[in-house]
C-alpha cells in the first residue's frame, strides 16, 4: 500500500465516511498537499483529502 492510503487509514476516526474505504491515492497538488483519492464501492467515487501526517487518528470534526 502506497504511504498516501497508508496515512489516509492511520488518520480516520471511526464513523468518518472514508473509514474502512478501499481508497487509492491518484494524484498530488503539490502546491497544497491535497491528495485525490478514488474511492471504491460508495456513492462518491472520488475524495480530496488534506494529511496531516501525524501518524495517528485524528479527532472527527
């Protein structure tokens, strides 16, 4: 698994849309840090996420 779905996964608290998604990572702004994920098997077939890139779960907002 690519770092990007890795971190994705390491971030998602439970009860967030894309936790426990099939979600892979497709492309980069490299300007924001965005990542565009495809998302597997929902109603929404693409995602843009912010990483935080703590390592952990994040706090559902």
């Amino acid at each position: 698994m690519h770092a990007f779905e890795l971190e994705l996964h390491r971030e998602l608290p439970p009860g967030h849309p894309l936790h426990g998604v099939k979600a892979t990572a497709v492309a980069r702004c490299e300007r924001c840090d965005d990542i565009l994920f495809s998302v597997a098997n929902q109603p929404f077939p693409w995602a843009v996420v912010h990483l935080t890139w703590t390592g952990r779960e994040e706090r559902a907002p």
